[in-house]
C-alpha cells in the first residue's frame, strides 16, 4: 500500500482507493488496517501528529 499518499496529499480514503485500484475505501481500509493496526484516517492523523 502507498502510505505515502496518505502523507502528502489531501484525497480523501475513497479516491486514494480508487487510484490505488481497489474495489472501495472499505477493502482498501480493511487490508491497511490488517497491516498497520490503524484505519488509513488513524494513520494519516498518527502521523501528522508526530510532524511526519
């Protein structure tokens, strides 16, 4: 997954799915939160706050 694309833009969860090609920002947030223990919202707020 592109954690990156969380970091630098402003697209919102859903069009960050549809860009990555998944099937809808569910699938993509079920799989990322697999991987990260987070949901890609929780991600992108953890990581702003720490100044990344």
């Amino acid at each position: 997954m592109d954690h990156l694309l969380l970091l630098t833009t402003e697209k919102s969860v859903s069009d960050i799915a549809a860009e990555l090609g998944f099937a809808s920002a569910s699938h993509l947030g079920s799989l990322f939160k697999q991987q990260e223990g987070l949901t890609p919202r929780q991600y992108r707020l953890q990581q702003r706050q720490l100044g990344k």
